[in-house]
C-alpha cells in the first residue's frame, strides 16, 4: 500500500485544525484510555487501518489490556467493558452511522445515565473527530505500522 498524500504535509492548516477538535475532546475531562476505545471502535466500523494502528498502540502504552482491545468489535457479547464504557461504545456507533437512523432516543437516555452533559458534548466531539480523521486517513490511505506512541514518564 502506498499513501496518495501526505495531508498534514500539503496543508498543514487543515490537520492543526482536525488536531484542535481532537483536543477539546482529550482536555473534557474523560478519560484517555476511554477516549481511545471510541476512536478504535470508529476507526474499527470505518475500516480505518491506520487509526486501528495508533489507538490500539496508544491505548496499550495507557495500560489498556490485549483483551479488552481484542475484544472491542464484540463489545456487547464480552464481559470485559463497564457499563460507562459500554454507553460510550453504543454512543460512538450511533454517531458514527447516523446516517442509517440518526442517533436514537433510547440511546441517548442510556448514555445519559453515564455522563455529565458536558462530558456528553466531549464524547460527542471525540466522535466526530475521530470519524474525521478516519475519512481523511482512509481517503488519501494512510499507511499503518510505523506510528509509535509518545513515551509514557
């Protein structure tokens, strides 16, 4: 596989941009190791080999366990995820595929039982960012393997 191009490269505006959204997710308060389940469950729906990559990479230098990530596309039938963890997930597929039925009131409320209004928005951006990079990594393909997560001190 050999990327299209390099879009951080050619437009450096766009990518600091699509990194500004992603840091008001990663400074609303939630957790990191959450925040990157819903970017690899995203990542894993779109089909977003390079984001499976990095996720998967950072959330294991978190402490996040093989399990836990082996078993995130079968998240409803594990006994591995808590019931936070779970909302966050079922939110994250209702974003991601709103268009096949918009984001469902039952889930809403579900989720709602989880989280702060505030953190709501943060999980909701974290959503829509993560669903950006996937289109601008799938559509100029990125190609995966060489990301390394920053050192953990």
């Amino acid at each position: 596989m050999e990327a299209r191009l390099d879009f951080k490269a050619v437009s450096p505006e766009a990518y600091k941009a699509l990194l500004g959204v992603s840091m008001v997710a990663h400074r609303s308060g939630l957790d990191k190791k959450l925040l990157a389940l819903v970017d690899m469950r995203a990542s894993q729906i779109n089909g977003c080999a390079f984001c499976i990559d990095m996720h998967s990479k950072d959330a294991r230098s978190w402490g996040e366990t093989e399990q836990r990530l082996y078993g995130l596309s079968a998240w409803r039938e594990t006994p591995f995820y808590t019931a936070r963890e779970r909302a966050a997930l079922e939110w994250t597929e209702a974003v991601t595929l709103v268009g096949e039925g918009h984001v469902p009131d039952e889930v809403f409320t579900r989720v709602k039982e989880h989280f702060s209004e505030q953190e709501l928005v943060g999980l909701t951006v974290a959503v829509a960012a993560i669903n950006a990079w996937n289109r601008m990594a799938i559509t100029f393909r990125s190609v995966p393997g060489s990301y390394e997560p920053a050192k953990v001190t």
